[in-house]
C-alpha cells in the first residue's frame, strides 16, 4: 500500500505542478494535502513505514534544492543583495522569535526558556519551499536572490541558537559571545568549504565525465560538502548553496585567471536538467512525507497556530518595508511579505529538546508541526491571491514605495 500511495503522488506530483503554472497555486499545498489524506486521514501509511529513510530522503531533497538554487544564483547580484539579506534576515528572525516565544509562553504555558526554544526553532523560513516557489514566480533577480539567501542564512541562525538553549538547558551554561562566535564562524566557514568544494570539483570535473553513468557525480559531491561543513559543525545548508553558487560563478572568483591550471570543466544543459529532475522527485517526496507526519491531536494548538502564523506575517509586512531596498518592484516587495514559510528545519530541530529531556519539549514538538502546517498553507494561499483584487490593490497601495510594477525586470529590480 505504501509503494501504491507513493507511485501514484508521483503521477500526481506531475499534474500538481501543471496546475501550480496555470492557476497559481502551489504545488507544495496540494502535495501537503496529499500527505495530510493518505497519512493522518485514512490511515494508509505512517512516518514509522519509512523509518530512518524518510529523514534521510527529506535531508537530500533540501540538499539539492540548494545546490540548484546555488547554481541559479549570479554573484553580482549577491553583491547587490547582501546587504538587504542580512537586514531582512535578521530582523524577520528576530520578529518571528519574539512572536512564537511570548505565544507559547502566555498561552501554551512554556516556561521562558523553552518558549524561547519554540521561537528560534520557528524563526527560519524554510529553503525546502521558499526556493521552489520564487523559481516558478516572475521575480526579480535581486528580491529572488535575497528570498534564497535569508532561507539557508536562517537555518544557520535556528540551528546554532537551538544547540547553544539546549545546551543551556541541560548545563546551565551558556556565552551569548561565544554563540555569537559560533554562528558568524558557521556561516564564514560554510562558505569557504563550500566555494572550494566547488572550484575544486570543477577542475576535475572533466575527468569525472569519463568515468561510466557520472551524471549523478556532482549531486553526490554536494552531498559530501554538506556532510563535512555538518560534521565540522559549520552550515551544510549554506555550504551546499555556495557549492552550486561556484559551480556557475567561477570566472568571478578568478579561477579561469589562475596560472598553471588545468582546464575548467562547466555543467552541461543536461545536467542542469538532472538537477531539476531530482529536484522535482525529492521535493515530492518531502512534503508528501511532511504531510504524513503530521499530527492533529490537539484542536486548541491548531488555532494557536494560526494566530501565531497570521502575526507572525503581518510582522513580516513590516520588516519587508523596512529591510528591502525600494529598487525592487512593488509585487517583488509583496512575495517577499508573504514569504514566510517554515518546513524540514524547523520541523527536525524540533525533536532535539524532547530528545534532550527539556521540559515542555514534546509541546515544542506539536506546536513547530503545527506552525510549519499552517504557515505553508497561508502562504501558499496569499501567492495567487496578491496579484488579485482586491489583494493586489492593497499592495500597490501598501508597498508604494517601492518601485512600480515591472521595473528592472528581468535584471536585479533596479528601476
């Protein structure tokens, strides 16, 4: 039965992502939903039926959505987009903690430290769905590349601000400089395992192809970039998206310039098409199996979820005016308010203080599940409706500073 649900999603998946380019609605709500029918619904299968491999599957979907996204990415716009990224990271970070903390610990009745637990481990957007979704949008290079860039520098921020309250939690200890020290160090040094990965790779990439079926041999490269940024403790995340960033960015970094270097090797179309076909795969995969660990055993948590998710994005609104650069269009600034999404992050990180004994964890659990749920769902439900009225006709009024629609495009949003 297991085999039969997963086949047909597939065939489904297929259907879904027709329907996402003609109506706009995305195809991560539908393939939620699907998860949501044949898992907590009708029972046909559970998280338990795919054991260690469902974690593992949805870590590579995430893997390689950032290594294609990474590849989508032109340096001169990250250039442009680094400081608007690091404000609206931070300040979204910051917004959605305060809002998810002070919900939990008034209304779930978290003690303050656990409460602060709920709200970093929220306050990521999720890669898994952000990249695919402003992909498939008509979005400038600039709001898209800043759209990305929050996504993996947010995980960063939710993974070692986790590590450092449960180690508080546990030991009593804990350095606000040394956990400051320990995420700029995270981020620093993905980045440089992941550029060298990547200028690495493709000096021999070349070599490589002429081994037999070495199609798969870069996807497999990211994957050990991730394993080893993750093992040294640093961001697989950001170090997976900066592989893919060099693989297509190389003459910037200077590596053609290099004397007494062999030749570069360059991706192919094809492999770019193998990249989007994994993509597609695992991203189905991921959020079918997201759907099915979903779990709606308290109604009370599903209304406290919402509320949480609705203030969470009416802040966004807010920052967004703040932290983005009036040079991108009106409609770019709207899908940069909406998007705020959580998914495979925060839902993982949300186990740790239950595994670790934190009193109040398995409410961290249920509430983060039900936070992420909701969270995709509004989100997915505000994309088509911002380019309707009377949605549209509130953000033109509302982002009036920001460029008219269809500035700058298809370049940086510049107007």
């Amino acid at each position: 039965m297991v085999i039969l649900s997963i086949g047909l999603i597939v065939f489904f998946a297929y259907f879904f992502r027709t329907l996402f380019e003609r109506t706009g609605i995305p195809d991560v709500l539908m393939l939620l939903v699907a998860g949501i029918i044949v898992g907590p619904v009708l029972g046909m299968t559970s998280p338990a039926d795919f054991g260690k491999v469902g974690q593992v599957l949805s870590t590579m979907a995430l893997i390689v959505i950032l290594l294609e996204s990474g590849t989508d990415l032109d340096l001169q716009a990250l250039r442009g987009a680094l400081r608007p990224t690091l404000t609206l990271t931070l300040l979204s970070f910051g917004a959605t903690g305060l809002v998810v903390g002070y919900v939990g610990w008034a209304l779930l009745g978290l003690s303050p430290l656990p409460a602060t637990m709920l709200g970093v481990i929220c306050g990521c957007t999720a890669a898994s769905v952000v990249i695919p979704l402003v992909q498939m949008l008509d979005m400038g290079d600039k709001a898209r590349t800043v759209l990305i860039l929050e996504a993996a520098i947010g995980d960063a921020l939710s993974i070692v601000g986790i590590l450092a309250l449960v180690e508080f939690a546990t030991s009593g200890d804990i350095s606000p400089g040394r956990v400051a020290g320990a995420t700029v160090a995270s981020m620093l040094m993905a980045t440089v395992i992941g550029v060298i990965g990547g200028l690495g790779w493709l000096l021999v990439l070349k070599l490589v192809r002429r081994l037999t079926s070495s199609m798969f041999a870069t996807v497999a490269y990211c994957f050990v970039i991730y394993g080893v940024a993750e093992q040294l403790g640093f961001s697989g995340a950001l170090a997976a998206l900066t592989f893919g960033l060099a693989l297509t960015n190389h003459r910037a970094f200077g590596l053609d310039r290099l004397a007494h270097v062999r030749e570069v090797g360059k991706l192919k179309a094809a492999e770019f098409s193998f990249f989007a076909e994994i993509v597609f795969v695992l991203k189905t995969f991921f959020f079918v199996y997201l759907g099915i660990s979903m779990q709606f055993t308290a109604p009370r948590m599903v209304w406290l979820a919402v509320l949480m998710v609705v203030t969470v994005c009416l802040a966004r609104h807010l920052v967004v005016m703040l932290a983005m650069d009036r040079d991108i269009s009106r409609r770019d600034a709207a899908v940069s308010a909406i998007m705020m999404p959580k998914g495979l992050v925060s839902a993982v990180l949300a186990t740790i203080p239950l595994q670790q004994g934190v009193a109040g964890g398995e409410i961290i659990r249920d509430a983060t599940y039900m936070i992420v749920l909701v969270s995709i769902v509004l989100t997915s439900v505000l994309l088509p409706l911002c380019d309707r009225p009377p949605l549209a006709y509130f953000y033109r009024r509302a982002m009036a500073r920001f460029a008219s629609d269809g500035a700058g495009k298809p370049g940086s949003g510049d107007s």
